[in-house]
C-alpha cells in the first residue's frame, strides 16, 4: 500500500463525518485511513464504522496526549509507504490523491505538504480566518501555498505527508505543545531529506472557530516560534519579526496621532488593502470586511505571543518549554 491516512482526533464527530465522506469521494482510492482518538469523551467510533465499508477503515482509542503523540501512535500502526497527516477539521478534495500519486510519481521526494483553502460551503468567518491565515499581507503566503511566499516552505501537520521509514527514523513528532509540526519540518530538512510543496494537493481547512478562539491560537504560535528558535537558531526569519513589527507599529502610530493626525492614515490604507484583497478573492465585500477583522486578530495575536515570549526568554530568563 502507497498511502497511509492519519487523523488524531479530539471529541469531533461531526468533523471526522465530514472529513471520511470526503475521503469516499477520491478518484484515487488506494489508501488505508488511521483514526486515533486522543482520548475523547465524545467518540467517533460509531462515525468510523459508518464508512468502514467504503474505505480501508482502522479505529484506535488511547489515553489522550495531544496531536503530537497520536499521530506517533497512527504512524507505528501504518501499513503505507507514505504517511498523510492531516486534521480533523479538513475536508478533501476529490483529486487530492490522486494529484499526490502525480508529484511523486513526475519528482518523487521525502517529504511534501499541501496549502490550505476555503471551501464555499464555509461560513463568511471561516473564510475570512483563511484569508488572514494565508495571505501575503498578513502570514507572507507561508501558509498559501505560493511559491512567492517570504519563507521556505515547511509542510504543517494539517496536510503533511512522508515516508513512513524517514518518519521513523526521525522518531516522529516532540512533545512540544504548540509548534510541534514546525519543529518537525525543521528536523526534515536538517536531516538532509527532500522537501517540496505540491500546489494541487490542497484541503479545505474548515477551522470551526471565533475570533478570539483565532487569536489564542495564533498567539500560541507566536510563543512556540521563541521556544523553535531556542532549540533551532537558525530557524528565525525575518518574516516570523513582521507581525510584531506590525503590533510596535500601530501602537507607535497610535501616540504620534495625537500630534501629526495624518499618520493614523496608514492603519487605514491597510484596512483597505486587506478589504479589496479579501473581497476581490472572496467576491463578497462582508468577507472583505470580516477580513479586516480576522487580520488584525492574526497579527496581534502572533505579534504579541512572540514579544511575550522573546521577554520571557531574553529578559526574564524563563527556562519555559511548551509542552503538554
């Protein structure tokens, strides 16, 4: 078998019924799918048996340890050359294997990884947390798939494949509680394995989310981006600095607005930029709007988790670590 399908799952039911109907949907059906409960009070066995006849269907319940550690547990029950990572909130599209099965078989490599994408069936939010998850203004494309991203692309655990054997050898996911994908990718290339984004194998990333859920999740990653950078130096990029330039920026603009007013222009230049972008891509000026939202809760959030935990590690000297 070529491809094995993990998805650590965490009481959503609902998610996975979306996401294995999907799954019955590929042209390409040569794939086995791992289901790893991580400890849910609400199960999805009962889900999994519902599509055990249209697809090769393997349940497991275990003690909950996070995302990190079930997808560890999935991997060591795999039969597939290949492991695809992905989470519970995704749904596939039809030619997502298939269009995988074609980049390996025109450039095979060791690692690879999809952008993600909003679906038309998601809400006016769900999309407009996508946008400000992938776009140029706000992440530099370094979620969106897009070769002209500010960053080298690093495959993340929502769509994520890998050679079963290089998954081994490099023991899998750590158990850091945020960033844990990221240090993974990082762990990829150090090791000298080849890496590459397949544009076309793209999901739909449903995150069912609000805004302040968003904006803790981002901030998360801002603190998990110091505790990469302790443990990889090299792995600090000046892309990873912008949305804390971005926070130092606003709140800069914000004192001088009170002597030159002309300069809180600038804030709404921005504004308008991410609402004509969002609304052109989303054909839907609400969209354009949430955006706007959605943005600044990205950037913020990323900005001020990552100044949180650049002061606690430069400052305050903290020995924290982000673990479960």
């Amino acid at each position: 078998m070529l491809f094995s399908i993990i998805i650590p799952v965490y009481n959503r039911p609902d998610e996975v019924e979306e996401l294995l109907f999907s799954l019955t949907k590929q042209t390409d059906k040569e794939f086995e799918v791992i289901i790893v409960e991580d400890g849910s009070s609400l199960k999805c066995e009962n889900v999994c048996a519902k599509y055990s006849a249209q697809l090769d269907m393997n349940y497991f319940y275990k003690n909950n340890s996070g995302p990190g550690g079930s997808r560890n547990f999935g991997a060591k029950e795999a039969q597939g050359e290949y492991l695809i990572i992905l989470d519970s909130d995704c749904i596939i599209p039809e030619n997502y294997i298939k269009n995988i099965r074609a980049e390996l078989n025109s450039a095979p490599c060791d690692s690879f990884g999809g952008a993600d994408a909003a679906h038309e069936s998601f809400s006016d939010m769900q999309k407009a947390v996508n946008y400000a998850m992938t776009s140029l203004f706000t992440t530099g494309g370094i979620r969106g798939g897009k070769k002209d991203s500010l960053e080298k692309f690093h495959p993340r655990s929502f769509n994520m494949g890998i050679k079963s054997k290089v998954y081994r050898d490099l023991g899998g996911f750590s158990d850091m509680r945020y960033g844990e994908d990221i240090d993974f990718s990082i762990r990829i290339f150090k090791a000298g394995y080849s890496v590459r984004l397949f544009p076309d194998a793209f999901v739909y990333h449903k995150r069912r989310t609000n805004i302040k859920k968003f904006y803790q999740q981002v901030f998360h990653s801002g603190e998990a981006r110091i505790e990469l950078w302790k443990k990889y130096s090299s792995s600090l990029k000046l892309v990873h600095f912008l949305p804390s330039f971005f926070v130092l920026g606003i709140i800069l603009l914000l004192l001088l607005s009170f002597s030159r007013t002309f300069v809180f222009l600038l804030p709404i230049i921005f504004c308008l930029i991410i609402f004509i972008d969002s609304a052109l891509k989303n054909k839907s000026m609400k969209i354009g709007l949430l955006s706007i939202i959605a943005s600044f809760a990205q950037l913020f959030g990323y900005g001020l988790g990552f100044l949180k935990g650049m002061f606690n590690h430069l400052i305050l000297k903290l020995n924290t670590q982000s673990r479960k």
